[in-house]
C-alpha cells in the first residue's frame, strides 16, 4: 500500500527486503515498524522568511528563539510547542547549538514540517534587528520579573548576559531558563 502510494505521487523507492538488523542499523534505533524513509535534511530558512509568514497571516511574529541548546530531544520539543503556540518560526544559533537532525524532526512529532527554522551567527545582533522592527523581546530569567503572562519553567543554563541586557523584559523563570521568547510590540504595529 505504501509502495502504491510513493508511485502515485512519483516518489522514488526500492523495496528490497531487509532484516530487522539492517532496518535498526539504517535507522539508528529500533523503533521503527518495518519501513525506512531517506528524505533531505530540513532546510533552514531566513529570518525575512519567518516575518513574511506572519504578514502573510496578517499576525503579529511569534517567533521563539532558542539558544544553548545541546540536547536535540529539547530543541525538537522547543519547536513541537512553538508550533502549538502559533509561532511563526524558531531561530537558533550556529554554534553552541544543536542542528536540526533526524532526532530533532522526531522529537518534534513532525511539528519541523511546519514551523520554519532560521540559523543565525549571532543572537545579540538578531534580537537588537527583530528590536528595530518594532518586536518585543522577552527572556526568560531566574533574575528576571514575576510576569502573570507567562508561566515559563525550563531547565539548563542560564540565558547569558549578552541576550538579558538586550531584551525588553525579562521574565522570571522558576528554573534556570534558556528559552527566550519573542513577542511583537503592541505600541508600534508596523513590521518592517
């Protein structure tokens, strides 16, 4: 049935039969049900890109931007809950970052097929720009104001002081938070 399906839509397959070992060793895990798909790797996308969607919406950006991640179980989980916010799209850095990866696609429960990621050289600068647009930013902080707007908890580093002196409001987390959150400025409703 798979196999008809992938011709209909002239999708490429070789439907050689393989062993369970080989399936595992292909896949990289065991939790698999039988079947193996190669597909590219997720392209990342512009920052212009995740803006452009939100005017497309006729919305205000939401995008959340997550820095010092390591762990791609977390950045999937990270994007898995910005697509069940609304966000139009998550920025991660290029170094000190995990990369988007099989394992973060999956973590994601397939939320990276919809929500676009942008990888940028330098986080201070891409809130400072997103700031010049009229965009509010908020961080998550364990030194940060009580916000009734948010009830962030997250675990690992602390958002490091180059990313908290550059926000608009940082917002107490009751754990060491890294997740910052970006927000549009309600005072100024053109986006560049």
């Amino acid at each position: 049935e798979i196999a008809d399906s992938c011709q209909v839509k002239a999708i490429v397959t070789d439907e050689a039969q393989a062993d369970k070992a080989k399936l595992d060793k292909i896949c990289g895990y065991e939790q698999h049900q039988g079947i193996v798909a190669i597909a590219s790797e997720k392209e990342y996308v512009e920052i212009e890109d995740i803006l452009e969607i939100a005017r497309e919406r006729s919305e205000k950006p939401l995008i959340v931007i997550a820095d010092n991640i390591s762990d791609p179980h977390n950045l999937g989980a990270i994007i898995r809950t910005a697509d069940a916010a609304g966000a139009h799209g998550v920025i991660i850095p290029e170094r000190r970052s995990v990369s988007l990866s099989g394992i973060v696609g999956k973590t994601s429960a397939g939320a990276l097929e919809y929500v676009p990621v942008a990888r940028v050289k330098n986080i201070t600068n891409t809130i400072k720009d997103l700031k010049e647009k009229g965009i509010w930013v908020y961080c998550a902080d364990m030194d940060g104001t009580p916000d009734g707007a948010f009830n962030i908890r997250a675990n690992g580093g602390l958002a490091e002081r180059h990313v908290t002196e550059n926000v608009d409001i940082r917002t107490k987390t009751d754990k060491s938070g890294i997740d910052i959150i970006i927000k549009p400025n309600t005072k100024n409703e053109k986006i560049h």
